[in-house]
C-alpha cells in the first residue's frame, strides 16, 4: 500500500506565512473595508525597475519572431545570464566560472531543492531565529536538526561550537529575520569549522543588496577557503523587486567536493534532470539587472526601502523599543514592548492598530518575545504605520 511521507507529520499545522495570511484574512472578513499597514511578510511593494522591463519587452518580442524566438534554454541557466552573474561578483573581487553560477527560479525553491544532493542521515545546524522554510524542508527530509539559538548576548549570530557536529549549516547574513550581519572574521570561523569537519554550509545571502557598511562581505566568497566548503544562494526578489517575477541564483564551486564526489557536478546532474530551467524571457529580465543602468535603479528602489527603516527606527526609538537590523538588512526585529509575547503582540497591533506584522516567534523558540517589520512595504503605509506606533507606545 502507498505510504505518504510519514515526516509531514512532524511537521507544525501550516507554514509560517500562510498561518498569519489566514489570520489576516478572518479579521479582513470582520472587519471589511479596513484597511492594513502591511509590515509582515517581506515582499517588496515598487515596481520592477525601467531597465528590467524594458528588457522583458524586447524578451517577449524576440519570442513572437521566428528569427530570434528561443525554445528551451540550457537547464542550469541561459549563458548570457550567467555570464552577468560572475561578472558581478569579477566586480567585488570574486572570481568564479560561468559554469559555478546556476540560475533558479528564487532562494526559497532552491533552498529546498539543494537538499537533494545531501543524504537524509546528515545533520543540519540551523542558526535561529531562522527562516522557517529550513527547518520545515528538513523535516520533510526527515533529517536530524540541530537547532542553534542566537539572541542578544551574542548579537543574534551565533558563532560554531566543536562540542555540536553538523554536516549541513544554514547561515543566512544579512539575516531574516534579526537582520544582523556577520562580519569576515565570524564567518572566517564559521569556514573554518565546516572545512575542519567536511561540513558544507548553505549560505543565504538573498538580502546583500542591503549591506552598507563596505568592511561586511557580501557573499561567503570573500573569506577564504569558502570555494572548499560553501553553496551560495541568492535571490532577486528583494534585490530587484523579484518577488512576484521569480529569478534567483546559486554558486557551487567547482572545488566543493565531499566523499570524493563533486557537488557542482551532482547539481549539473539533478537541474538537467529535474528542470528544464527558467523561462528565456524573465532571464533576459533578470540579465538586465546586472547593467549599470539596472544596478542604479535597483539603488534607488533599495534607498526608498531604507528610508523606510529610518521612519521605523526612528518611532522605536522615541518609543523606547529595543531594536536590531534595519541598516544593513530590510528587517528591523525588536523586541515586544509591555511584556507581550510575540503572537499577542502581533494581535495587539492588527485589532489597534491595523498593522501586520511577523511574530518572532514563528522564526524558532528564540524569537519568543521578539516581532519582525518588514521595511518593503509602500512608504506611505509605512509612514503612517511609524505614527500609529509612537501613539500607541510614545508614552
Ligand atoms: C520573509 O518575509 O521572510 C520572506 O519574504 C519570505 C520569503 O522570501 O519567502
């Protein structure tokens, strides 16, 4: 008889996301015509930037002519893509093979994806608060999970422990959802340790568009002997307004080779298998990205964001909540005024406030007490949410 995977049952009732848009929905349905300041889920509300657009256009035209119309593309990616994306790293320093760079259709598919090329009785070590989509994709595998806490005696980055053996460790930097950044020498250690252990780390840097501080690496690349031990995954989404355009990609190194096998050559094996890759048109969107005109604009929408996280700051601050990230990250997490526990807070602010935001505590048992903004959201939702706030708990 057909036996479903018995791990969905380890898994909690529904996923992060979908259990809050389930919430707001029930009060949207009570409460019909309100409307909410959306501080929840990290999706980015500017429009895709001129420079993209205007390349999904000449995408779509080149599709609607015999002559330059495109049928199916190499599955690991198109090379002009690529291409681009190993130049942009060239710029920071970091050089790879074209044939390093994979482009996905976004970090949170691939972050579930990648599991494949890693046997189910490996163990992955989570820093946390953590992005719930890694602890759910391993227990789907049914794999082991050692889960790392983090708060702020150490800043919210956790740094390795030789007593705790893992073979897979998840960093995400700038993080989601604390928005604290490792610095060279911490990730340094962390290189170390899975290079000393034959670990491999998952490294998600889907938010390094947002590092200002120029002395923080941008990608897991800048530190040495990351090519022996680290997959890089990265994303559009915020970088470039993505979200709802689906493009990412990933960077394993020719030189990342465990139990004698060769990880850049098994994910060549499992995308030509299992994908037949990302559409022509959206790869020539995303390539438009990597110009100097793509890279100005994605700036200018980035500043709007961090403008956002002034507001925001700016009303912690006069509220007197404890805070972290919102400069070199998109997420400012802070921790829950008046002794409210993450999920009433989150209550609290919907039914007073009509602001949506993310408990802290749907990151892992850590970020019990702590609550998650989002500075994606419309500057003017933002602005007023900022003002609900300090009237709330200016004092
Ligand atoms: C988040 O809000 O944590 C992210 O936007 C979710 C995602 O990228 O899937």
């Amino acid at each position: 008889m057909l036996k479903p995977n018995q791990n969905y049952a380890n898994l909690k009732d529904s996923y992060l996301f979908y259990n809050i848009s389930q919430k707001v929905n029930a009060y949207l349905a009570d409460h019909p015509g309100v409307k909410l300041l959306r501080l929840g889920i990290g999706d980015v509300s500017l429009p895709l930037c001129p420079a993209v657009t205007e390349a999904l256009h000449e995408a779509v035209d080149d599709q609607a002519k015999k002559e330059t119309f495109h049928g199916y593309l190499p599955e690991c990616g198109a090379p002009f893509l690529r291409e681009a994306i190993a130049t942009h790293y060239k710029k920071r320093g970091i050089a790879l093979f074209t044939d390093e760079v994979f482009v996905s259709s976004g970090a949170s598919d691939e972050l579930g994806d990648i599991l494949d090329l890693f046997d189910r009785s490996n163990t992955a070590l989570i820093m946390e608060p953590a992005y719930p989509a890694y602890v759910d994709a391993n227990i789907m595998a049914g794999r082991k999970i050692l889960h790392l806490p983090s708060g702020e005696e150490n800043g919210f980055l956790p740094m390795p422990n030789e007593a705790a053996k893992a073979d897979l460790i998840y960093l995400c930097s700038p993080n989601n959802p604390t928005g604290a950044v490792f610095d060279k020498r911490q990730l340094q250690a962390w290189v170390d340790y899975a290079n000393k252990n034959g670990s491999v780390i998952l490294f998600d840097a889907a938010y390094e568009a947002f590092i200002e501080d120029d002395a923080l690496p941008h990608s897991i690349f800048e530190i040495d002997g990351a090519k022996e031990c680290a997959i890089e995954i990265c994303s559009l989404s915020k970088t470039a307004g993505f979200t709802g355009t689906r493009l990412g990609y990933t960077v394993i190194p020719k030189a990342l080779v465990r139990g004698g096998m060769n990880l850049n050559a098994m994910w060549v094996r499992n995308r030509t298998t299992k994908t037949n890759g990302v559409s022509y048109i959206i790869q020539k969107g995303g390539a438009a990205v990597f110009t100097d005109e793509g890279q100005k604009q994605i700036k200018a929408n980035i500043a709007i964001y961090k403008q956002n996280a002034k507001i925001l700051m700016q009303a912690l601050d006069a509220c007197g909540i404890s805070y972290c990230g919102g400069m070199n990250a998109p997420y400012i997490w802070l921790k829950c005024p008046n002794g409210f526990d993450s999920w009433s807070f989150f209550d609290h602010l919907l039914n007073k406030a009509q602001i949506v935001g993310t408990p802290g505590a749907g990151f892992g048992k850590c970020g019990e007490g702590y609550f998650r903004f989002s500075t994606f959201g419309s500057p003017a939702d933002t602005a007023e949410a900022a003002k609900r706030l300090q009237k709330m708990f200016g004092g």
